[in-house]
C-alpha cells in the first residue's frame, strides 16, 4: 500500500480509503474493514446516518466495534455532520445549524466509535452557500464547535465534503483557512474540480476523492481507451478510473465504499502501485479525451447549466450519461438511459434548443446538439 500525505497536517494515509457508506450489515462491515487493515488501508471515512437504524445500530457503531482493539495509531478516522438551515436530526448528524448541535454530533460519533478523537472532522455535504452559511457563520455556527472540539484535542483536523461547484468551494478555503481538508467528488467523466486539486496542492490542503467510480458505471470493459493509450488495452475500465485519480499528485487518498473481498483486493493492489499513472502518460489520457469526443470537450459537471433549462432538464446528468456511452464506450449505463424515453423529467427530447444551457456553459458545448445525440442513443437501446 502507498502512503501520502493530508497536505500539510503532518498526517499520512493510505492511498486507497475506507468508504462505510455500502456496508451491507454489521457482519459484512467487520469482515471488510478487517481486510482492509490487514491490506494497510488506515483512512476511514464515517458517517453517522449511514445505514442509520437506531443510535446504537448504524455505520458508525459498526465501524466502532470492527476496530475495537485495533491499533489505533495505525487509522485516519474521519467523522462528519451535515450543515443546513431548518429542523436537525441530531442522532443522525444531519441538518446542524448551530454551535450545540454540532458539539453533541461529535460526542454522538466518537461514543458510537468508541475512540477519543477523530482525526478529521468534516461538514457533511457543504455544497450550496446556504449551506456554508448554516455551517461556517456566527459564533453560535456549528463551525465554532468544531473548533472547539479541536482546542480540547477530540478533532485534529477540520474540513469539508462538498458536491459543489469549483467556485464555491475555493471561496469557502479561502474564507476559512481552518479547512485542511477537503472530499471532493471526481472521476474521469466528473472533472469540475480540477481547478481545486490545483489550489489544495499549492496551498498545502489534502484532498479526498469520493465518486471514483461514479456509483459503479465507471466499471466493465471499454475498447476505446486501447485506442489512444495501448498500454491499457485489456485493462478493466475500474482500474483506469482508480489509475487516472492516483495519478494526481494532489489527492491524498481515493474512498472507495467496498462491500465485498474481491473488490478490496483488486482496489488495494491498484492503490499499491508506485507509479500507478505516471504524468506523461495521465497529460496523454486527458488529451485523448478530445479525440474520444470527435475533437469536442467533454462536459466536466460544473453545474453552471443546471436550473437553466425552461422544460426541467439537469444537463449535466444526461451529458454524463451520454458520454459513458457514446464517448467511453461504457455500457454501465446503458439500462438508466433507456429509461430516459418514458421520463417525464428526463427525456431530452424535450429539449427545446433554447440556448439557455449553452449561454450559462463556460466551455460553450453544443448542448442541444448533444441532447439530439442522447435522442438518438435512446432509441438505439432501445431497439436493439
């Protein structure tokens, strides 16, 4: 297993992290997480509503009694609570508004773990800026318990996991210089965040990646890639995407939520490579990227587009799904876009070509003209 550093806290990590999101039962998380150990895995990404049955039955208390007697020098736990405005669920770590809220969370969390400290503690999700505002503004904020909690030793670190677009969340590192730490989701098809890898690397921030399978359709066999780069001809589609992600020098570790031995395995070995992409070869698989599209950029996900569609369309989900298919060759998806053409909400043949997308889209993409395309697709699945 390779080892890096969280920017600079002084903490290192294993290059492949523990995600407990997936865990199918108390007995299945016992039995991965002490693969995982014994593999070198030490970064462990909680989260107190995962699989969230009781106070005493949920990921968290899982991964709590997985560990017991473990060497807790050897792990990285990261715990978190989720910022919002409105009605919290305390038990739950969700909807936290306030300094109080956020204090009994982290008590919540080390009890059901049953360790002394985390590491890192996170706001969960911090990805729109009521979202920010619920978490990080005011002396009675949930950001001022966390720094608290750090004062009396029960959190080393803090940051943030965020869905949010690049803007956002360089403005919220920058506005908050206690985040040293940040999860970002990122993915070869999802790659919105660059431009916060580049400022995390340069500011000394460690960097988390979530999604580096994209929910599992980053996953099967593509003959696309072998086009341009013939040394990964034959190579699992999963394993570039692992490859692709370790071979950014700013992540830290890639959380990947595992639930069976076979996939820990094979992620493991990925993850103890010591080169796994090397820099030439990565600045040649995004360039093929252009070549995959038929000379046209590939949509990143920012986000910029979503809400400006009049008939109710999220671009950004249908780009991604187009892309996989007709683009990486990644069948994965194959099943949700055939569904597409009785979706009420998500059919793009509804697109009107108004250009409200492509004024709102940075890299000014053909929208419409690629709606038109996932029509087409649509139809093929549907008649093969």
């Amino acid at each position: 297993m390779q080892y890096r550093p969280v920017g600079d806290t002084g903490v290192m990590v294993s290059a492949l992290g523990i995600g407990t999101m997936r865990f199918k039962s108390r007995e299945n998380a016992a039995e991965i997480i002490e693969r995982e150990l014994e593999l070198g895995l030490t970064y462990c990404d909680i989260g107190s509503a995962y699989s969230y049955k009781a106070f005493d039955d949920n990921a968290e208390t899982w991964v709590g009694a997985a560990i017991a007697g473990k060497d807790r020098s050897k792990m990285a736990l990261s715990a978190k609570a989720q910022p919002r405005k409105g009605e919290p669920q305390v038990d739950r770590g969700l909807g936290i508004n306030s300094r109080d809220q956020m204090a009994q969370c982290i008590e919540n969390s080390l009890k059901r773990v049953g360790v002394e400290h985390f590491d890192f503690y996170q706001l969960w999700d911090m990805s729109a800026q009521d979202h920010f505002e619920a978490g990080c503004e005011g002396d009675d904020s949930p950001l001022t318990a966390m720094r608290e909690a750090r004062e009396q030793g029960l959190v080393k670190h803090m940051g943030f996991t965020s869905h949010g677009s690049a803007d956002d969340i360089l403005s919220w590192l920058q506005q908050v210089p206690d985040f040293r730490f940040v999860t970002v989701y990122y993915n070869f098809n999802d790659r919105y965040p660059e431009r916060v890898l580049d400022y995390c690397l340069d500011n000394g921030i460690g960097v988390a990646i979530m999604g580096p399978l994209r929910g599992g359709l980053l996953t099967g066999e593509s003959d696309v890639f072998a086009e341009m780069l013939p040394e990964l001809a034959g190579m699992p589609v999963q394993e570039i995407a692992l490859r692709f992600l370790l071979g950014s020098p700013a992540v830290s570790t890639v959380i990947s939520g595992m639930n069976e031995i076979a996939h820990v395995e094979e992620n493991a070995r990925v993850a103890s490579l010591e080169d796994p992409m090397p820099a030439e070869q990565r600045e040649r698989f995004i360039g093929a990227f252009r070549r995959f599209s038929q000379g046209q950029d590939l949509c990143t996900a920012c986000r910029y587009c979503a809400g400006k569609c009049p008939e109710g369309l999220y671009v950004p989900h249908l780009l991604g799904l187009l892309q996989l298919n007709d683009v990486f060759g990644i069948h994965t998806a194959d099943d949700q876009i055939r569904g597409l053409a009785g979706n009420e909400r998500a059919n793009p043949a509804k697109c009107v070509a108004c250009g409200a997308c492509i004024e709102a889209c940075p890299q000014d993409l053909d929208i419409p003209g690629r709606m038109e395309r996932l029509t087409v697709v649509i139809a093929e699945l549907n008649q093969a």
